[in-house]
C-alpha cells in the first residue's frame, strides 16, 4: 500500500497538482460531464483523509480528494466547462495539469527580437539577445496554444526578418495583438527591471501595455521600470494594438540567469497568457 506524503497545488492559469508518495503509484484518469470533471484514481492507496479546495480561478471551480474505495484515492477537478488535461508519473510523483481554452479564439502576433546576422544585445556571458528573445516567444506560444489561442510568429528560427516584413506580418494577421520581445542592455551591469512600449495616443495599446506589464512583474519580481512611449518602427507602424516588451537587462548576470532559465521561460509565458485574457 501507498502512503500520500505531500499534496500541494498552483493555479497560474494551468492548474498543476502535485501529488507525492513513498511508491510509485498506479493509476487511470478520464473524464465526466454534468458537471464537467476530471478524474484520477489512485490505487492501492488508503488513509486519506477528505480535501476540498476551492479554486474558482480560470474556469476550475473545486478540487476534491478522497478515498473513493478502501485502496482507491479519488482526485476530482470540477469545471465550469470542459476541461483539458495531462498527466504524468515521475518515480514517486505524479503531476497532474488541468486546463481551460481560455484564450479559445484569440490570435495574437509574437515578434521574437533581433535573429540571423543581427544578434541584439550581446550579454553576460556573451550571449546574445536574439537566442533569448527566440526562446522567450516559442516558450509563450507553446502556452498560448495550450489554452486555445492561435499565434503567428515573425520567425521561429535564427534567420534575419527586416522590419518592414515583420509588419507586414502583422497587419496581415488578423491578429488581436502584436508584442515584441526584446531584452534591455547597459555599460552598467547592474541596471535591471523590466518595462513595456507602446506609441504615444494609441489607447489600445497603452492598454495592451499596462496589462503585459503588471504580469511581468509579477512573475519576475524584477523592478518596475514602467510603461514608455516611443517611436520604434515596429510599434509606429502595426495596426493593431502593439507593444514592445524589454524582459529585464540581459547585461544583467543575475537577470538574464533568471530570465534565460527553464523557470524563467515559463515565467514569461504565465505573463503573456494571464495578460491576454479578457477580464
């Protein structure tokens, strides 16, 4: 038999549970309608007592874990709608992520800095910026997707887009929105924060802007440099609302560490979805 040693969950839009025991467990999931739920049987475990957690954040309503049978443990996410999910056995964990399409429809437009024969900013290291920012964008749309939004990308390799090509791009998307993802870069090695362009008067974007922003900073924890206007060819000349993202001073060795990391792509990515969704 089983022993449950740690239950634990975060909600940052997917919902991960991690469930820990002192064996490797055996399991089945599926799925019920009326009301929407996923489900996961636990075998050979007992000795858990009744959880109910209450989540009502992007779609979930209420997580529920009990003894279905004598040797059965019963983890229960109910939704508000179907619900999507993946689930995984490493050694002695398991890790279960549920999902709603809460990006279903949106498209939006990922404009990865840089690429080909112009680097970007050269960084701590000597890495260049045109690896992260490409890293960054794959890493957003990978999650984008996951919840059910469409996303168009200037490039997803390391070749050299012009400018006017990546507006081109854009306008002819039909996109919701275009963010461009760029690192900063000072003499000064210790200069930092995060901060997020957009053209003077376009309120669409100021909005875009504002809720990227927020996100951001809240993932990184870096410091609040704010929202700046600017002229920048690409957020001057794409129709939709659009912002140019600086994620944090790749001249930075403790931000670009973060930022560059796998925590720190996913980080971003969190960010981007929570930005995008409507509230």
């Amino acid at each position: 038999m089983a022993v449950l040693k740690n239950f634990r969950l975060e909600t940052e839009p997917v919902l991960r549970i991690i469930l820990e025991f002192d064996q490797k467990p055996s399991l089945k999931s599926f799925t019920l309608k009326n009301p929407y739920r996923v489900v996961l049987d636990i075998a050979k475990v007992r000795g858990v007592s009744k959880k109910e957690v209450p989540v009502k954040k992007y779609k979930i309503k209420e997580v529920r874990l009990a003894q279905y049978k004598p040797e059965v443990l019963r983890l229960v996410i109910e939704g508000e709608e179907e619900l999507m999910y993946g689930v995984r056995v490493n050694g002695e964990q398991v890790i279960l992520e549920v999902w709603a399409k809460l990006l279903d429809g949106e498209k939006i437009v990922l404009d990865p800095g840089h690429g080909g024969k112009d680097p970007g900013a050269i960084g701590a290291g000597g890495i260049a910026e045109k690896e992260v920012t490409l890293k960054l964008v794959l890493a957003g749309k990978d999650l984008v997707e996951k919840l059910g939004g469409k996303v168009v990308l200037t490039r997803d390799k390391d070749i050299f887009v012009p400018l006017p090509q990546r507006v081109k791009i854009a306008n002819s998307s039909e996109a919701r929105a275009f963010i461009s993802v760029h690192l900063n870069a000072a003499t000064d090695s210790t200069a930092r924060g995060i901060e997020t362009y957009f053209k003077a008067g376009r309120e669409d974007s100021e909005s875009l802007a504002a809720k990227l922003q927020k996100q951001l900073i809240n993932e990184f924890g870096f410091k609040d440099r704010g929202l700046k206007t600017a002229t920048f060819y690409l957020i001057k000349n794409v129709r939709l609302p659009a912002v140019l993202a600086e994620i944090g001073f790749i001249t930075n060795p403790e931000e670009i560490k973060i930022v560059n990391s796998s925590d720190g792509l996913s980080r971003f990515a969190r960010a981007l979805a929570k930005a995008l969704l409507k509230s």
